[in-house]
C-alpha cells in the first residue's frame, strides 16, 4: 500500500521543526520484507514513524541542555525528533535505529527543516560492533518495552559511552527502569530520576520519568 503522511510543526521556544511522519499507526510497506526479515511484525512497523509523548519530552528537555562539545548519539530514534532538534543547535548527533525506514525518514526531515545531514546507523542492541566509536552524551525515549531489553541496552549503551559519559533517557513507566538503573549502577554511573517539569505541550498528564546516569 501507499504510505500516507502527516506534516506536523513542533515548538520549542523560538525554534520549530517541522516533521513529515506516517499519518497513523495503521501504514505499514514492506514490499521486498526488509522489516519482516529483522523481526519487524506489519503491526509494530509504523511505531515508528509517529511521534510519541515520551519523544516530546526527551526533545523539549534536550532543547535547553548542555550540548557544547558533546558528540552526542541518540539510540532507537524513531522519527527522530530529538536529533532533527540538536541538529538546529548545531550539535554532533549521530542517530540509530532499528527500522529499515528511519534513516530516510530522518534525512527528509532534516531537509524540511534546511539542517545539516544527520549521519545515521542502523543497528539492533545486539549486533557487532557498528564502528561509530564513543560518545559523551547518549539519549533515548520510550527504550524498555520488555524485561530483556534492560540487559540489551544497557550493554549497548556501555559500548558506546565514554568512560566520561551523560546519558539521559525518557521512560513513560513501563515498569522496567529500576533493573535498567541497578545494571547502570553497576557499569560505575550515578543515577537519579525526576518528572518532567512541564508537559504542556501533550494531550493527556505524563505519568513517566526522566532518568539521568553520569559517570566520571
């Protein structure tokens, strides 16, 4: 079937993104099964193309965050509003994802927006090593869906971090971030969590949490 999309503007402050996203979660083209082959069922598949309130919230707290000097990478992207975000305050993001299609959807929107090409890999939690290297400040939202991904991106995320590392992620309360946190512990990080303080800006209250880990 024919993709249907959305164009959306998000604010933050003085600066807006624009974002062409799936118009729903009911698109779904996979015509030569790349998707199927990773594991991607048609019913996940357009997860994610949309903007969801954890993505909102990850982009409006990195909107005024310390990104000087920072090579930054922002795991399980999605549409990637985040990164198009740090990419108009010209920060060093790098962007991954799971998804076949979030890469291409990532450089349109970068263009709509007149931004700087965003680099982009596209890795799983549990491949090799993808030879992007290190980074000082490594962001997410909405990452533990399941039990094992606690252990998967943790690993992930200790492959990639500096031994000076940030790293700041957006949990809506799936009821996973406690073990995450104890295994980040482990990896030498400080942990400490808060609400969002202001959620404006969705549809309904945020009943997640930010959580911060910083090492060295």
């Amino acid at each position: 079937m024919d993709l249907r999309y959305r164009y959306q503007t998000y604010e933050f402050g003085l600066q807006d993104i624009h974002l062409r996203t799936l118009r729903d979660n009911q698109q779904f083209s996979d015509p030569e099964g790349i998707a199927e082959a990773l594991g991607i069922s048609s019913a996940s598949w357009p997860l994610f193309g949309i903007v969801w309130p954890s993505g909102q919230v990850l982009a409006h707290f990195m909107s005024s965050f310390d990104v000087d000097s920072k090579r930054i990478l922002e795991v399980g992207c999605g549409i990637g509003l985040t990164s198009l975000m740090l990419n108009q305050r010209d920060a060093d993001i790098t962007a991954t994802d799971y998804h076949p299609n979030a890469g291409a959807f990532l450089a349109t929107n970068a263009l709509l927006n007149k931004g700087a090409v965003i680099p982009f890999i596209r890795t799983g939690w549990e491949d090799a090593d993808s030879g992007m290297g290190d980074f000082d400040l490594i962001v997410g939202s909405d990452l533990l869906y399941e039990r094992e991904h606690v252990a998967l991106l943790a690993s992930f995320i200790e492959q990639h971090a500096l031994q000076k590392c940030q790293v700041v992620l957006v949990d809506p309360g799936r009821g996973h971030h406690a073990r995450f946190s104890k295994r980040m512990v482990a990896l030498g990080f400080e942990h400490q969590q808060h609400k969002p303080a202001e959620t404006e800006y969705l549809d309904k209250p945020f009943k997640g949490q930010i959580l911060q880990y910083q090492r060295g």
